[in-house]
C-alpha cells in the first residue's frame, strides 16, 4: 500500500529519545502478509544512511480485534493505517513488547499505547534502561495496562490462538529478551532480533527515497550515481554488510587525511552529502560477501547475536530454539530486513547449528570467518576491560 503524501502525516517529534535516522521524519508502508489476518508495517532505522527496515506486526483475533507485536512510531500516518484495520477487524486489544533489550523497539510502546487505550500492554520479563534503569512507567509505559508476559503461555488472554517461548539471557548488566509468537491458524512465527533473512533488492520502504542507497552505491567521494534499479541494489546490499558486520573483510576505510582530499573533490558539499565525506572502498570481493551473508535467502542469526550475545547461554539458546521448532510453522516474520521468510522448523533449527559442535559446513551454512572478524575482534576488547563475559563452552 503507498503512503499518504502529507509530510505532516509523518511527522515524529520524540525522535530525540533515540536519535537514528530517519529522525523526525517518519514513513510507514502496510503491507496485507496474510489475507484479512496478518499485516506487517514497515518505518526505517540507521545510522549514516546506513538503514534497514523496522517492523511491527498486526495480527486479527479470531473474535475480533487485533494483537499488535512490537509497535513502531505511532506517527499520524502509521495510525490512520491501522485505524483503517480497527474499522473493519475491531480494536486494538493487545500489545507485545517482545524484547528486553532493543531500545529501537522499547521506545515507540508507550506513545503507541496512548493511541489505543484500550490495549492491555504485555512486556518481556527483566526490562531495563540505560544509564538508569528506571521503571517502565517512568519510561511511558500506561502503569495500568502493562504487565509482564506469563512465563507459561497457556496463561496469556490469547493462548486459544497464540503459543510463545521466551528466551531471557542474563547478561550481567543487564539481559537479552526475545518472545517468538506462533500465530496457530495462520502458520506464521514472529520473531524480533534472532532470526533474519536478507532479501536481494532493497526493501518498499527503502526505495521512496532512495538517496540513501544511491549514498553507498559509490565507489568513492567524486561519483555522481545514476538513480537505476542496479544501483539501488548495489547500495542496498553494501548497506547490509555494513548493518549486520560493521567492518566486512571487503570494507576498507580510508585515512582521515585521504577522506577530506577525497571531500574536496565532491560534486556536492553539504549536510545532506555529509560534506563530501566518503570514507568507504570496497575491494572486488563485496558481491560475493553478500552472497555468502544472504545465502540464498535462508534464516540466520545475525553476527553480533552470534558472537556477543548467545554463546553466553548456549544451552538455554538451543531449548530455546527446540520448543520454537516444535510449532508447525511455514513462515517467519522479523522486526528486520525480509518482511516475509519462508522457512520450516527444521530450517529456522538449523540457523543455531553455530553453537553446536562437529557440524560440518554444508550443515550449518555458516557466515564467513574474514567477515566475523571485527566483531570477533570487538568482542575480545569487550572482555578484556570487563564489559562482557568469555562465551560458554559450545553444546
């Protein structure tokens, strides 16, 4: 579905709260996942023209109304559109916060939730903020209507319709959260952060304003890109090497000295261009980094999951993993990249073969080790100065 074209509509004044691109100028696309059961909104999140979807799932209940997983900016735009659903399918009766973690997702419930007060609000377990971990109420969050998620499923108003594992790795400083929710008549599994699959071309949302992906197309500062479909792709799949390795092997960063002569060959100068500033230079390789990242469009984990955060708790990661595979799923649904994956159970088991032992490469698909490097190296520094923990041994 296209977006209205009233800026105004798109307006997000709190942009401030947690400052990433595209700030306070917010766009929202509907896509229908399911027909009259399932649709999935799309905004954008980044750093440095360095964006990728966010995404929040509305889901119709059987009886009427609707359940809404990890809401995104409640935007004049983004609630006419579901206002647009509650007019044909019944309210808004409940709202999934499905992380502990993912301030990105953490920020939009309370606004989102004051747009429809009606919503019982139902939250991962262990919240916490940063600097201060203040109270959810403190943080928005209506204190009336929120509570924490049943550790036993069939215990939530929804069970008759939903089933859902929660995974809760302590983290020391604090913990990382993630519900999977299995939508029972459609099939579908909505996940947050741990599963993702990378599509070739660049998402919707992306292409109403492209010059962000036009940005990373370059070669170097002085190039003028062509607004075409090769392009578009080209600056789309650099972006996800960026957005998912930081540093991939095929990334090389100019000096500071080389990046303002570089500047001052630009054809443009200015905030939009960021002066001229265009550190980046891609070795030949990149395309085939993609390929290995996307893998033929199968589910992964993305790395910095992979390194920093569930070797952490490998045991408590694969049960995690087990119980979701035991649901007769043929979909998945991720707050990122790929709006819609086509996966089985045994094919989103597979994606946590990392934390096991003796599996041979054909079995587990893994990502490339030159590409993991940085992260790995960054996860070494992490360690050594006391801000995370060695991993736990592999299962």
């Amino acid at each position: 579905m296209s977006p209205l074209n009233n800026p105004k509509d798109w307006s997000w004044p709190f942009w401030a709260a947690v400052p990433l691109y595209p700030y306070g100028r917010r766009r929202t696309i509907r896509q229908e996942i399911v027909q009259d059961t399932i649709w999935t909104f799309d905004q954008l999140h980044g750093i440095l023209y360095t964006i990728v979807p966010i995404r929040m799932t509305v889901v119709k209940l059987f009886g009427g109304g609707l359940l809404v997983y990890a809401p995104v900016a409640p935007t004049t735009e983004c609630v006419r559109l579901v206002n647009e659903l509650v007019a044909k399918h019944g309210e808004v009766k409940y709202i999934l916060l499905p992380t502990s973690s993912g301030l990105e997702h953490k920020v939009f419930v309370g606004p989102f939730a004051r747009r429809f007060p009606q919503a019982q609000v139902f939250v991962a377990p262990h919240q916490w903020s940063f600097p201060f971990n203040l109270p959810l109420s403190w943080l928005g969050f209506p204190q009336k209507r929120t509570q924490e998620l049943p550790e036993d499923s069939s215990l939530a108003p929804f069970a008759l319709e939903f089933d859902y594992a929660i995974l809760d790795i302590d983290l020391g400083r604090g913990s990382f959260a993630e519900v999977a929710l299995f939508h029972k008549r459609s099939r579908t599994l909505l996940v947050t952060d741990s599963i993702l699959s990378v599509p070739v071309d660049p998402p919707e949302i992306l292409q109403l304003d492209p010059y962000p992906l036009l940005f990373h197309a370059r070669d170097n500062a002085s190039e003028t890109i062509e607004d075409n479909e090769d392009n578009r792709r080209k600056g789309w799949q650099r972006i996800s090497l960026f957005a998912l390795y930081f540093r991939p092997s095929a990334l090389e960063v100019a000096s500071i000295g080389q990046m303002f002569r570089d500047a001052l060959k630009a054809p443009e100068r200015s905030l939009k261009t960021y002066f001229g500033l265009f550190p980046f230079r891609w070795q030949a390789t990149w395309k085939q980094a993609f390929d290995a990242l996307r893998g033929q469009g199968r589910p992964f984990v993305a790395p910095i999951l992979q390194i920093l955060i569930f070797p952490q708790a490998p045991k408590q990661v694969l049960k995690w993993a087990d119980t979701v595979a035991s649901w007769d799923f043929q979909q998945i649904i991720s707050c990122h990249f790929e709006s819609l994956i086509k996966a089985n159970p045994r094919q989103f088991r597979q994606a946590f073969a990392f934390l096991e032992k003796n599996l041979s490469s054909s079995e587990s698909q893994p990502l490339l080790e030159e590409d993991l490097k940085f992260i790995q190296e960054l996860e070494a520094s992490l360690v050594k100065r006391g801000i995370a923990t060695p991993a736990k041994e592999d299962v």
